[in-house]
C-alpha cells in the first residue's frame, strides 16, 4: 500500500479513536466521562461532541486561569512527555485537524507558493501564539475572581470553532446565545478552510502553538529521522515532496518537519531512516 | 550522543515529575471539570 494511502487510514483511525464518543453527535452533548482527566497528544477540542480527552492547549490555558494558579505541571509534564516520546509525529499522522488540512490540499485547484521571505516570518507567528495567548494572558490579565480567560480557545482556535458545530446545530439554547465571537471564529475558520485549499498545513505552519511546543523537542524526541549520507544522491526528491517546506539535507530535525514520512517514501536509494527510542549508536556506526 | 541521551533522559524525568506534582495540587481535577462542561469560549459564544 503507498505511503500516502497508509498515513491517510491512520489519521482517520487516530480522529475516529480521539471522537469516539458517536452518541455525543446524536445527542447534541459532549462526554463527561473520567477519561477527561487526561490530555490527548492532539488539538483536538474537549467541547467536540465525541471527544474522550481533553485538549492540551484549552487545559493548559484553563489550570494558567484557574484561582491561584500561575503555572501547570500537569498539563505541561503531558505535553513533555508526547513532545519527547512522539515529538510532531503527533502532528504528521494522529492530529485530527492536520488530516483536514492534508484533505483540503488534495482539492485540485491551483497551488499558492508564499514568498520564502514572508513564510520564514510566518513561521514565528506559532511561537507568538504560544508564548502570549496561551501562556501568557491568562495568567496576567485576571479578572475580580483572580481568573484569567483562555485567550487562544476564545479569539483563535478554529479547531474548537469547527468542533462546536455540532453542538450547537443540536443545542436550541446555545443557538440563542450566538453573538459576534461566534461571527469573529467562524471568520478564523474560513479563512483556515480556504487558506488550506491553497497553501499546505497553514495552521500549522504559522499559527498552531502545540505544534510550536512539540517542534521544540524535533532534536531530542525519541523518534528520529536520518538521512545516511554516504546512501544519499542528492538529486533534492525529499525537498521537492515536503509539505512543510524543510530543508530536509540540512536539517532533517527541524522544528518544522511533521514527520509524514513523504520524503522518506519518495528517496529513490532509501537514503533517510527513521528511528524510535534512546539512539545509544556513536555517529557514523 | 551521551549529551543527546542525557537531554532526553533528563526531560522524560522533569515531564514526569511534573505530571505527579500537577496530580497532587490538584491540576488534574480541573482539566477534568473544565472537559466535563461545553466550553463556551471554545465554540464562540462567551
Ligand atoms: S500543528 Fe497543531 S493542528 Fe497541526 S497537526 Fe500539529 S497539533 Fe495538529
Ligand atoms: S521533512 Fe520529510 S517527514 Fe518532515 S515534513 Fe518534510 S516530507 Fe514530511
Ligand atoms: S531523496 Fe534521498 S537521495 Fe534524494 S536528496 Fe533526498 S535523501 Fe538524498
């Protein structure tokens, strides 16, 4: 089976097991379950009728907001743990709204290639998000409660838009209480939908801050990708296929490499490898 | 790589040790009380 096809039923397999509360969609109702207590590695939004985790950068932002608190272990040890263990492999095979930007990019319509120099500038902007709306805000401004709002599930997230819909089709009372935030996010929505027909991953490119976290720890997570040199023709096939845009002959662990794996299908002599666990082997062994 | 494997040796143990502190100061209660209500910032409304 081709690559592409294989990573395709993963992602699909990874939203249905993330959503697999089906009775939430019938109902107009979220999950209360206990398995809430426990981030899931993806964005993926706990307001989604079929969620059974919670979604690490909404919970990150909720304990930041929370009454006497200024910081979370918990949901920053999560992140850690998947950031070290999978890293953006999260990203590349089990993110749910990943797999609908891949979908939107198969539609065939003409192409849009950013200017390199804007993209490279673009490219902060995820850090911005992560640094100021996630980790910041809620902690600084504080309402009379000493409660601080969750900044980037408010103004920003479209996965948390895009996953309410339901919710609210079924839900009479919170058709009622809709108002210009919900104008204002279903514009971001938009925007991520059409821009994604377009460009490759924009979300991810330029704004997802969970995907901005996991990037921090591309060099260091167990899972690993290598190109063996002296295998290597440079004939440039791995960049040509990267949705990411990687300069994967220089840096095969950028920040930015969602570890799809196109570039390691498409080498035409097996140059680049990928490896999982505590790598013990010296350079060159 | 000695360098390499101590990072990730060091990092796996603080994001543990960071799980169980959270667990202890109650962190993980209010993921879970959070996740059981709609989140209405979520969706849009409020
Ligand atoms: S960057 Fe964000 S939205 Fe994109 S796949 Fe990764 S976690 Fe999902
Ligand atoms: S470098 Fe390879 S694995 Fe990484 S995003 Fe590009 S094609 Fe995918
Ligand atoms: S596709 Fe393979 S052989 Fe070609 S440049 Fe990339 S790693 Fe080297």
């Amino acid at each position: 089976m081709k690559h592409e096809r294989k990573r395709t039923i993963i992602q699909f397999l990874a939203a249905a097991f993330f959503n697999g509360y089906a009775a939430g969609f019938a109902k107009g109702q979220i999950f209360k379950g206990g398995t809430k207590i426990l981030c899931v590695p993806v964005l993926n939004c706990y307001s989604c009728p079929g969620a059974l985790g919670s979604c690490p950068i909404g919970s990150l932002q909720a304990v930041l907001g929370s009454r006497n608190k200024r910081f979370s272990f918990y949901v920053l040890g999560l992140m850690m743990l998947f950031g070290m263990v999978l890293g953006r492999l999260v990203c590349g095979f089990l993110c749910p709204f990943g797999l609908l930007q891949d979908l939107l990019h198969r539609i065939p319509i003409k192409k849009v290639k950013v200017n390199p120099k804007l993209d490279k500038v673009l490219r902060y902007v995820k850090y911005a998000v992560l640094l100021v709306l996630v980790l910041l805000l809620p902690v600084l401004i504080r309402n009379d409660f000493d409660m601080g709002e969750t900044w980037f599930c408010k103004y920003l997230c479209p996965a948390g838009a895009l996953e309410g819909i339901p919710l609210i089709l079924a839900n009479p009372a919170l058709q009622s209480a809709l108002g210009f935030l919900f104008s204002w996010k279903m514009c971001v929505l938009l925007i991520v939908l059409i821009s994604s027909t377009l460009i490759h991953r924009p979300f991810c490119k330029y704004l997802c801050p969970l995907g901005a976290f996991y990037g921090l720890f591309s060099k260091f997570s167990l899972y690993q990708m290598e190109i063996d040199k002296s295998k290597c023709i440079g004939c440039g096939k791995c960049e040509s296929v990267c949705p990411m845009d990687v300069k994967c002959l220089k840096d095969m662990n950028s920040a930015e490499c969602i570890r799809c794996g196109k570039c390691k299908a498409q080498c035409p002599v097996h140059a680049i490898e990928s490896t999982f666990g505590f790598n013990l082997k010296k350079k060159g062994e | 790589m000695k360098r390499k494997l101590a990072v990730q040796i060091a990092i796996i143990a603080i994001a543990v040790a960071f799980i169980l502190i959270g667990i202890f100061s109650g962190e993980a209660t209010i993921v879970l009380r959070k996740a059981r209500d709609i989140c209405l910032s979520c969706i849009g409304i409020g």
